[in-house]
C-alpha cells in the first residue's frame, strides 16, 4: 500500500470516513451511491477507427469519475472491488454479443510501473482478476492473463490532443508469447481510445482475437451516452 492509501486510512480512523461519490460521513461508499452506481446500464461507446469494441458502465463524471479519482488517488484497495464491479457489467454485455464460447482470457491494459509504485496496487490487474472470478461464478470459463508489457512509459496522457495520444501510444506495448487465445482488454477509463488500440494492435499481430474492451467509463468526449 503506498503512503497516500496509508494517509487515507489513518484520516478515516481518525475523522472517520466518507463516501467517495457524495462525500457523506459514513462507509467508503454509501448505500445510495452504491445502489446508483449498481444501476447504471452498460453501453457500447461510439467508436473509433482502430480502437476495439469497447462497453463502459458510465460516463466518466459526477459519482463515477469521482470513485475512479479516490481510489486512484485516497482510497485505493476499498475501491477497487466497487470498479470490479462496474466492469463485470461491461464485460457481461460485451460477451452477450461478441463472445462464441471458447476459453477466454482477461487481459488487464498496463499501468505504467511508476504509477503502480506510487499508487500501492495495481489498479486493472486487479480489476481483470475480480471480473474473472465473477465471470468463473456464472461458469464462463474465465482467466487472467497479463499479456501486455509496456516497452516505454510515455508521456502523461493529460492535455494530450487525438493525434497526440495516438502517437504517444504507438508501438508502445508488446506481447509475451503465447499460442493464439481469444482475449478481452479489461481497463478502468477510455478516453480517446489510443491505450486501447495499441493493446489491440500488439494483440492481433501477436495472433490473438480481442473480442473488445471492457471499461468502468468513458470520457463524454469519447462516449456520447447519457
């Protein structure tokens, strides 16, 4: 756990503790919040050439941006179940209209290995293995896998245009060797969709069949649902 999560947690026992969507004294996250959040409806983004079919659970603002941004950044590993969560309903749709029923393996995208130094955890690995535990409980035959590696950082995405995110992420991931699967990226935020498709690139040149992306939100600017 990194020294921000370990701050959090000694601010809650302290002060006590406060719902990461509304801010109320009380749970990490509290009973309304929590049943709005269960209630959100999964929904294909509107795509992007080169970027995979990907389903969200919501758009990346009010409640659900501010839950991501806690546990990214106060209250990390209590977080992480409730996004799991999120994602297992963008995986269940996903599947309902992509999947044909071979083996399937949960790819979480890679975060950059300062950020998971900095953070404690990390964060879609985390998430890939929740969501595949979900998926074994309804007997879908479900795995992790961690396919993808980073061969270079990157610079921080943030205030990055299309074009920029793009090439930023180009040529950017690479493939440990494997005999062909049928895999499922599983990540936490799409914005313009460049992450994803360079995951997806080193995915299918490496022999593999991604089905699509499943995510906890997207960025309205990515995803014009509402």
């Amino acid at each position: 756990m990194g020294w921000r999560a370990v701050m959090a947690a000694g601010a809650d026992l302290a002060w006590g503790g406060a719902c990461a969507a509304c801010g109320r004294p009380g749970p990490v996250l509290c009973p309304d919040c929590a049943r709005t959040l269960h209630e959100l409806l999964p929904f294909e983004v509107p795509g992007r050439a080169g970027v995979p079919v990907t389903v969200a659970r919501g758009d990346y603002a009010d409640d659900v941006r501010r839950v991501i941004l806690a546990c990214k950044e106060r209250q990390g590993l209590t977080l992480v179940p409730v996004l799991a969560e999120l994602a297992v309903g963008s995986a269940a749709l996903l599947l309902e209209r992509r999947w044909d029923g071979r083996p399937l393996h949960l790819v979480p995208v890679p975060s950059a290995r300062a950020t998971v130094a900095a953070r404690g955890f990390d964060l879609t690995a985390m998430m890939a293995a929740r969501v595949a535990r979900t998926l074994r409980r309804h007997r879908l035959d479900a795995l992790v896998w961690p396919a993808l590696r980073q061969l270079r950082p990157g610079r921080d995405q943030a205030g990055l245009d299309v074009a920029q995110r793009a090439a930023n992420r180009r040529a950017s991931m690479s493939v440990r060797a494997r005999a062909p699967r049928t895999v499922l990226l599983v990540d936490d935020i799409i914005t313009t969709g460049a992450t994803l498709s360079e995951a997806s690139r080193a995915l299918q040149q490496a022999g593999h069949t991604v089905l699509g992306a499943a995510v906890v939100a997207a960025t309205p600017r990515t995803g014009a649902h509402t």
